[in-house]
C-alpha cells in the first residue's frame, strides 16, 4: 500500500535529518590526522572494532560478519518505513509499473517467503503476515559465483556489494538468485527517483542494482538506513562474531529462521517469526 | 573467394536484399534499445532473461551440429558426408556469431563488455562460454574456409587442418555442455536445476541442426546445381530421427521426476510449461504446438515410406526445426522463472522492438549463411 | 604492372585525402579562445589556501586518473580516506569532495570538457548538487 504524501513526509524529514547528521562540517575536508581515535557515540556498539577515518564525527564500523535479524511479529501492518527510508537513501527509482520495478527491500507474505515452511493449518495470521524481504547478504552467495566480471563482490565483512560501474547488464545474477533480491534498471532510473538524495549517486540504466547493507553508511559509523528507521525495533542489526551486538544476543536467545537454507547459500538475513 | 557471394542471380539478388532490409530494421530497434534501454522489451524484474537469451540458447544447437557432420566422416570415414562438412561448418560459423550477437543485444551496458577480457572470472561460466564459443566460432571458420579453399584450387588440404578439424568435435560437444551449464548450476532455479540439461542440450541439438542442414541441402538441390546426395540426406534425416527421439525421452523422463515423486518445487515449473498455471497459459499453448509437431516429425522421420519423400521430409525437419526452436527457446528460459522465487508468476510477452531486432539477427544469420553457401556452390560447381 | 581505370583511382585517393584531413585545414585562421574557468565559488572563497587535493597542474592531466584509482579504492576495497601527497587526508567523493569546492560544474568542469570534446559519463550516476538544489 503506498504511504499518504502525510507519511511520506514524516519519513522523508526523519531520514534526511540522519542523513544530514554525519555529513556536517568538520569530517568533509580537513587537515585531521587519520591517527585520531574517537570514542563510539551511544547506541553505537564500541565493539567490532572501531577504525578512525574523517568521512565524519563517528569512526567507520568493521566488522568480521554482518549480519540482520528481521523480528517479524513487531512489524505493524501496513508499515513501510523500512522501504521508504532504505529507497530515499539510496536513490532508488519508482518506475510505476511491475514491468520495470526496482527495489531494494521489499514485503512479502510469509507464506511466499517461507514456502517450504508453510502449511495449510497455519493460521492466515501467520501466513499473511508481511515480512520485509532483501539481498541476503549470503556466505556461500551464488550471484558472486556467476558474475562474468566479478562486478558483485563479497567484502571481507561480509556484504555482497555491486559495482556500478563494471556490470555489463548480463542479468546471471539475477538468475542464480534463489530470492529475488535483485532488480536491473531496464530504463534510465534517474527521472523517477522521486527526491534525490545528493549524498549518494544514481544508477544508469543497464545495470543490476541491490541493497548494500547500507555501507557507506556503517563507513560513517551509522547503523542502516531500514534499521534506523523502523519505529518498532523490528530489524536488529551487527556484527555476528561480536558476542556483545545485539544481533548476535537475540539470535542467542531464540528460534530463528533463513529462506530456502537447503540451498546452501548461508543467507545472512535471520527472521525470527 | 569472397567475391562469389557478390554475383548471382536476380533471385539471390532479391533474397539479399530482403535479408539486409529485415537486419536493417532490426538495427533501427537496436538503436532505439540502445536509446531507451532494455525496457523496450518484454523483460521484468521476474523474468530477467527473455527472447534474445532465449534464441542463444537456440542456436548454440545449432552451431554444435555441425559435428553431426564432421564425427561420421572423418573419424568414421563415412563417404556420403564428405561433401557437405563444410555446409555444417559454414552453419555452425553463421550460428555462433549469431549467438554472440543475440548476447550483446542482451546485454545492458554493452559499451562494458571488454570488462568481460579485462576482468576474466573462472568461477563465472559465462566467462567460459565467451571462451569456447569463440573458440569453436575460429576452428570452423578457418577450417571451412581452407578445406573449401584447396577445394577450389584442387589440392588436398594442409596437413595442419586435420587435428583442428578433430578438436572441433569435443569443442562442439562442449559449447553446449558449458550453455548448459549456465543454466544447470544456479541454485535457485529448479526447472533448471537438472542433471540431464546438458544432455538434453546435447539430444536436441543433434536434432535440430541436421534437420536445418537437410532443409538447406533440399534448397541448394532445387535453386542450384549443387546435390547434397540422396544417402547424406537419408542418414542426416535418420540421425535426426534418433536425437529427436532422444530428446523426446528426455523431455519424459524429466516429467516422471517431477510428477511422480510430486515434489511441489519441480511440479510447479512443468504444471505453467505444459498446463499453465492459476489461468497462466500462453507458454503452454506454445509447448502443446512443441509437442504435436515433435511426435509428429519423429513418425515421419522413422517410417522409411516417408523419409524417402521429399516434401514430407521437408515438413518433418520444418517440424523438427519448429518444435525445438520453442521447446529449447522460450520454453526453457520463460519456465526457469516462472515461479518466481517469491511464488509469483510473471507472463512475458515479447514486444515489437524485440522481435524486431530478434528477426534482425536471425536475417543477418541468414544472410551469412547465404552468401557462404553461395560460395560454396560456386566453387563446388565450377570445379 | 599497368593500372587500370587510374583516373577513377587517383581521383578516389584525392578526395579520401581532403576528408580525412578536414580537422587540420576546416577551422584555420579560426582560433578558439583557451577555455575560462571560473573558481570563483562561495567554498573556494572560505579557502585559507587555495589548494585542490593535489597541485594543479598534477590534476589537470591526472584527475581522471585519480578519480579512477578513488572508485576502486571506495567501491572495491571500501577504503574511503585518501592522503595526498602533503600529507593531507580527505575523503574520497566526487560529489562530496570535488564539487563541494568545484560547485560551479558548468563553470569549471564543463569548460574544458567541451574545449577538449570530452564527455565523462560519470554524471550519469553521480549526482550534481547544484541541480538537487
């Protein structure tokens, strides 16, 4: 459902404040020693190791596996602050039709998600519950396997990243995908971006395009965009090998889930139903 | 050599001009494509990979067929064969360039594709696949040209042509084992997730491509005064008769897996292939079409009384051509997708600009095809 | 070796030679002022010293060079600080650090881009801030 302009607003406000925060005056450009440390601010982990750059008034987070929890049951219906925040961001295009459509995040009914696991007595509670659906980020991913020109990467930490400007628009990605999480710009996207977020570039059109784990936001020292946002609490996320993140103590403590495990991907995106 | 393509009759005349007329039109849509992107074709976020993938796939068949030519006669010495290799040779030439030329017009940043040189990835298959299509695309053109060449001149060919005319049979073998591969290994996919895609690659490859040599050789028998020979076409018909037959086991037995063991992964794909699925049918009606004229092609291929008839023979290979063309085309790349992971289903339809740039390529192909077959002629006639 | 229809051939080879040479002779006595650049913008201004990541005359000739060495470094290695060659660090963007000085892009990049006829199509995905505005 998409949002009333009123909430569209509200949301667009919220982010661009966070978005605005890091950027100020002070980190852009400076004569500052790269040797500075600074302390985390609270709500930051301090953990996962803390490296100094001057992109801003916090240190890049690092990590040794990020990773997300998406706690399902908390996500209100209806609710798409998650989306609305992560494509403000990230410059994503509203095409307006099916055909063409680009999305980063996006929300689907349990029972697609989770097909294997559904069966006919669940309750439509729980089979039509709305959960929010993206790049997994996997260990083992196959997009990475395939791609012709190693346009798709997996970093160290973890994220599975694209470079814009090596794809070929070959789609083999799109292909090995079990998810879904990838979309190709079949047109110039930069005409339906519906505000342009100057702190991050467009795409071209012929190139495939995911979610990122938001990293250049972790490398200003901020959490993602989705998890920022979402009033809720719904989306937990941090470094798994830091026994103290909160990603790692929730997973811990309960049941948790990943799409279509028996492939062998390793996804890295933990729903908790 | 060349210049034999340049004269010929008004009817050669007429036919070429129509074919550039059609590859010119397709060039005017690519042109818009390259403009618009790759919007202007029936592709969605679903179904990725559409019509352009889907003749790749195609005709990557027929390119290996021409070792359906090659294997018989030199390494088994059969006579009949010995004239026409080069006919496959020179196919398999005009096919894979159209394979590469429908991945470029595939791709969405085609200006890139040196990145596919400068930044090679084993671990990619389509890296591979550039690798020994172009591979196979220089063993036939040079040997082709050679032995017709020496043809020409009336001496035997070079004594370096034999091991390339020998590699050229495991490499035909392996481009369409590593297409098939393209397609096999993704995790995601379970129409494609098959053991036998490479075989069945293979089936309707040996099929589909004989079965076009037999319509080309039935041309060049009526339009010039070149004559394949009864026996080659009667066994390239037969060799026909027993791929398609293969191909047809296959396509049962990959029926038998998914719906006796009922596994509603494997079902799904092969219920919107052959049934559709919640009102989605085009693609079945296509597969139904696939179907009737496979088992049709292959009666009038295996019964002897209608084999030896040249017009039924011509409509079976039409047959054979058309059924696997969808089977192998559309049919296997649109069903890959459909379900989507997410369990949708997406229908794709292709639209204009796309099957006119798809006429495009298959014209400029044709004109290839031609104008070598041409030469050919010309030198097999004259000498 | 005679050299048949010579006239048409010598004739071919004469216009061939005046076509391919059209750059050379088409704008002569036509000379194009060098292109003006203006780094006059409100950032430049603030400047204690006026200096640009590098010298300039390094980054006249090297700036697509460094621009290409800062996308792997951003993109592929995820390392966004760069320290010049005085030692100063900045970061690495072309929105954010290149046009936050040079924000008069028609003033300044364009110039000589169109001088020399080149088209970066960088713009294509990185944003312009003056056209956001």
């Amino acid at each position: 459902m998409a949002p009333t302009r009123r909430e569209f607003l509200k949301i667009a406000g919220v982010s661009a404040i966070g978005l605005v925060l890091p950027t100020l005056p002070g980190g852009q450009i400076s004569n500052l020693s790269p040797h500075i440390t600074r302390s985390a601010q609270a709500g930051m982990p301090a953990s996962g190791g803390v490296s100094p750059t001057v992109s801003g008034p916090l240190p890049a987070l690092r990590a040794k596996r990020w990773a997300m929890a998406v706690d399902a049951g908390k996500c209100p219906p209806g609710c798409r602050d998650c989306i609305t925040a992560c494509h403000l961001a990230h410059n994503v295009p509203d095409f307006g039709n099916p055909k063409d459509d680009v999305h980063w995040i996006g929300l689907e009914r349990v029972d697609h998600v989770f097909s294997a696991e559904t069966h006919p007595r669940l309750p439509e509670s729980i089979k039509g519950l709305s959960v929010p659906v993206f790049c997994n980020h996997c260990e083992n991913p196959p997009c990475v396997r395939v791609c012709p020109t190693q346009a798709t990467f997996q970093r160290a930490d973890g994220i599975v990243m694209m470079d814009y400007h090596r794809c070929i628009g070959c789609r083999f990605c799109m292909a090995a995908c079990p998810y879904g999480s990838r979309s190709m710009n079949y047109r110039d996207p930069r005409p339906f971006v519906p505000k342009q977020n100057p702190d991050f570039p467009t795409r071209t059109k012929g190139v495939v395009e995911k979610c990122n784990f938001c990293e250049e936001r972790l490398a200003r020292g901020i959490f993602p965009a989705c998890v920022t946002v979402c009033k809720e609490k719904a989306l937990v996320f941090g470094d798994l090998e830091d026994q103290g993140s909160d990603v790692r103590r929730l997973l811990d403590g309960r049941f948790s889930i990943r799409r279509r495990p028996e492939l062998g991907t390793g996804p890295q995106v933990y729903y908790l139903l | 050599m060349l210049e034999k393509a340049l004269k010929g009759s008004r009817g050669y005349g007429i036919w070429v001009a129509f074919l550039l007329l059609l590859a010119g039109i397709g060039f005017f849509f690519y042109l818009k494509q390259l403009d618009y992107g790759l919007g202007i074709t029936g592709m969605s976020r679903d179904v990725s990979w559409g019509l352009y993938i889907a003749q790749f796939t195609f005709l990557v068949g027929i390119a290996a067929s021409a070792v359906m030519l090659v294997l018989p006669y030199y390494l088994h010495d059969h006579k009949a064969f010995g004239k026409i290799t080069i006919l496959g040779e020179f196919l398999a030439v005009s096919a894979v360039i159209m394979c590469i030329t429908f991945v470029f017009v595939d791709l969405g940043q085609p200006g890139r594709a040196i990145n596919l040189l400068l930044y090679p990835s084993p671990r990619s298959v389509l890296f591979w696949d550039v690798i020994v299509l172009n591979g196979y695309l220089l063993l036939n053109l040079v040997t082709g040209w050679t032995v017709l060449g020496c043809d020409r001149k009336g001496i035997p060919p070079p004594a370096w042509v034999k091991p390339l005319i020998y590699l050229s049979i495991p490499w035909a073998v392996s481009i369409h084992t590593v297409t098939a591969f393209i397609y096999a290994g993704l995790p995601g996919r379970g129409f494609w997730l098959t053991a036998i895609m490479a075989p069945r690659f293979l089936a309707s490859a040996f099929a589909s491509g004989p079965a076009l040599l037999i319509l080309f050789c039935l041309i060049l028998r009526r339009f010039t005064r070149f004559d394949a020979g009864e026996k080659a076409i009667q066994t390239m018909a037969k060799i026909v008769a027993y791929a398609l037959a293969t191909s047809i086991f296959f396509v049962l037995v990959e029926l038998f897996t998914a719906f006796y063991s009922q596994i509603p992964g494997h079902v799904q794909h092969l219920k919107y292939l052959f049934a559709g699925l919640d009102g989605h049918n085009t693609i079945a009606h296509w597969i139904t079409v696939s179907a009737f004229t496979a088992v049709a092609a292959l009666v009038l291929l295996i019964l002897p009384q209608t084999r030896k008839r040249e017009p039924l023979l011509a409509l079976a290979c039409c047959f054979v051509f058309l059924s696997l063309w969808i089977e192998k085309g559309l049919g296997l790349v649109v069903t890959g997708f459909v379900p989507s992971p997410l369990e949708t289903i997406t229908d794709y339809t292709p639209t204009g600009p796309e099957v006119a740039i798809t006429i495009g390529i298959w014209a400029l192909g044709l004109l290839m095809i031609t104008m070598f077959y041409k030469i050919f002629v010309s030198v097999r006639t004259e000498t | 070796m005679k050299l048949y229809d010579g006239g048409k051939i010598i004739a071919g080879i004469a216009v061939f030679l005046i076509v391919a040479s059209v750059p050379f002779w088409y704008g002569r006595g036509k000379a194009v002022p060098p292109p003006d650049l203006k780094l006059d913008t409100p950032a430049i201004e603030r400047l204690k010293e006026k200096l640009c990541v590098e010298p300039a005359p390094y980054m006249r000739a090297n700036h697509m060079k460094l621009l290409g060495a800062w996308r792997e470094s951003v993109v592929r290695e995820g390392n966004r600080s760069y320290r010049a060659a005085d030692g100063k660090v900045y970061k690495i963007s072309l929105t954010g650090t290149c046009l936050e000085c040079h924000s008069n892009k028609d003033q300044f990049c364009d110039r000589c881009h169109d001088y020399a006829g080149a088209k970066p199509n960088c713009w294509s995905c990185h944003i312009i801030p003056e056209e956001v505005r």
